[in-house]
C-alpha cells in the first residue's frame, strides 16, 4: 500500500503565506477555497476575529490540532500554515489562516496539492473548522 501512495503527499509550493496582505490566490482547480477569492467556485466567508491576533492563532491551533492526520508547519502572531493529509492515500492539503487584524477578520485559504477536484473536502474541512472556532467565541 506504501508504494501506491508515493507522490501522493506532493511538493509544498512555494507560494504560501502572506505578501501585501493576502494568501495566495487559488488555481483555476476547483479544489481550493479561499476567503479572498472572488469567484463563486472558490469564495468562502473569513473568519470573525474577535481578541488579539496572538489569542485567535492559539486558539486556531487548538482547533487544528484537534484534527486527525494535521500537522502545523509554520505558525506567528498573525498566520498560521497546516497541512492536512486524507486517510486513504495520504494526500496533502495545505491550510493557511491569517488574522487581519485591519478588517477584523481571519482570512482563510485551503488547497490540494495535487488532482483536480476535491469533492468539496477543503470546504467541508474549513466550514468545520469554523463550526469550532464559533463554538469557541460563544464561550
């Protein structure tokens, strides 16, 4: 099964992280989402950031944690990058938040690595994330 999944985990690009204050943009695959996409395919809501930048990417990391197959591969006051790997053939998927504290808003952005289409997982896998993080403000 190991032979099956070489390669699957993909290069990590090079493009992560923030510059003038965005993540990167998405491809035209659909297998990305990101909150500073314009595009119907690609857009999803940001975050609410409530508290200091420092306290939400704490929290975020609690959240990240809290997920099977995750590991944090490069966290600051303000930006976090995770990688998330699917269970069957150990595709990897990178995960960046980055708190603006301007717009009060935590963006977000969640690609594959590789293939095409995601089935909906990075979505799926953010509006859970969410579903957490609002848990969390609630408290």
């Amino acid at each position: 099964m190991n032979l099956l999944c070489l390669g699957c985990a993909g290069t990590r690009p090079v493009n992560l992280g923030v510059e003038k204050g965005a993540l990167a943009p998405c491809p035209a695959s659909p297998n990305c989402v990101s909150s500073q996409a314009h595009d119907q395919g690609h857009a999803i809501d940001p975050f609410p950031l409530r508290g200091p930048s420092p306290e939400a990417v704490a929290e975020l990391k609690r959240i990240i944690r809290s997920f099977r197959r995750t590991d944090i591969v490069s966290a600051t006051e303000t930006y976090i990058h995770a990688e998330f790997r699917s269970a069957l053939f150990g595709f990897t998927d990178d995960v960046e938040f980055y708190c603006d504290e301007k717009a009060g808003v935590i963006h977000v952005r969640s690609a594959s690595r590789v293939g095409r289409s995601d089935f909906g997982v990075n979505r799926k896998r953010i509006e859970a994330i969410r579903a957490q993080w609002e848990t969390v403000m609630k408290e």
